[in-house]
C-alpha cells in the first residue's frame, strides 16, 4: 500500500492513530461497501468489530493509495 502526505499527516492525531493498520489493510482488500466519489477517488467502507464500527478508507483513483481512514459516524452499513 501506498499513503498519500496528507493520510500521513492526520495519521499523527489521536483519534486516527488507534486506527490499527490492518484494519485499513481489510478494509481495502475485503470491503462491506465501494463507491466511487466524482473525483474518482474510491471509498471502501468494513466493520470493525471490535470497535463496533464502519471503518472508511479512501484510496486515490489509482486504487491502491491510501488518501484518508477514519470511522465512519453516518454510515451505517
């Protein structure tokens, strides 16, 4: 996998740091859920079960860089 700057920088806040890797590796990989945003960039969304929540990844239209990976409040599966 592939990281954009930006991926990087918010990685370095709390709430994005406890995101474990393999998650963001699942999820990109096996994904519940694809879309394809107007841009091009593709977010892929997994339940992470020991979270008890929807993991969303968005990759660069490439499909293998990773721009962003949060939890997904709104979603819902």
């Amino acid at each position: 996998m592939e990281f954009t700057d930006y991926f990087l920088h918010m990685r370095q806040r709390p709430d994005r740091a406890r995101i474990k890797m393999e998650w963001i590796e699942a999820t990109v990989e096996n994904p519940e859920v694809t879309r394809v945003q107007a841009d091009g960039r593709i977010r892929k969304w997994r339940k992470i079960e020991e979270q008890g929540k929807y993991l969303r990844v968005v990759l660069l239209p490439d499909g293998k860089t990773v721009h962003n990976a949060f939890f997904d409040r709104a979603f819902k599966g």
